[in-house]
C-alpha cells in the first residue's frame, strides 16, 4: 500500500514495540494475552498515526490484522490512513468491514462519510453522517 519501510523504520519499531512489551510484563514468567498485545499494537500504531509515521503505522495496522482481522478499532484507523493517502478503495473496503462487524461504530460512519465525501458521493455521504 505505501512504499517500504525504510530499515532505519523497521529497527526503530521494533525497538519501540519491544520496550512497550517490556513495561507491560508484570513478571518475566508471565506473558501478556492475545488483547493485551493488540492493545498495545494498537497504541503503537496510532501513535505513529498522529506522528505522521504513515509507513509504520500501516506496518503496526497489517499486524494486528494478522493477529485479529476483525478488530473494528484497527480496521477503521487503517481505513483512516488509506484516506490519507488517497487509497480511497482501500479505505472503503477496510471502513466497510469495520462497519459490517459493528454497523453503528461511530468512528467508521464518520470516516466512512468523509471517504464518501472525497469520492462525491454526498448522498451516502450524508446518510452516514446520519446514522
């Protein structure tokens, strides 16, 4: 979807994600459950989002969608920066899974109605912005 991840990308992820598992351990024996480390992809993903690390994040969206292709928070933020990056297909097919698990998520009609927007498809636009 976006270019490669630059090597320098890749190494500061990892590290970043590692660090993060790190502090969630309570207990070196113990390890976090399947949600937990969804939880904390999650914030790792959007917080290079909201940094503008588009090619990270998108990286960090395709793993948890590997871990959980039907976590509507990941499909939706994923759709989001397909938006961004002017993927307009690929946000409506990622939007519209989020909506087809969860079809009053607010997040995803809203998102969704922008996309709709961009593609001047005001009517279904507005009927999202509705709902």
């Amino acid at each position: 979807m976006l270019s490669e991840l630059t090597l320098t990308n890749v190494h500061s992820l990892m590290d970043s994600l590692i660090r993060m598992f790190d502090t969630a351990k309570i207990d070196k024996d113990l390890s976090i459950s399947k949600e937990q480390c969804i939880e904390l992809l999650l914030k790792a993903a959007a917080e290079r989002h909201q940094g503008g690390q588009l090619e990270a994040a998108h990286f960090v969206y395709e793993e948890i969608l590997t871990i959980d292709s039907k976590n509507i928070v990941a499909l939706q933020l994923y759709g989001v920066l397909a938006s961004q990056v002017k993927q307009f297909d690929v946000a409506m097919n990622l939007l519209n899974k989020a909506l087809s698990l969860s079809p009053d998520y607010t997040d995803g009609l809203l998102n969704r109605g922008n996309v709709l927007q961009e593609l001047q498809r005001f009517e279904d636009a507005v009927a999202d912005f509705s709902r």
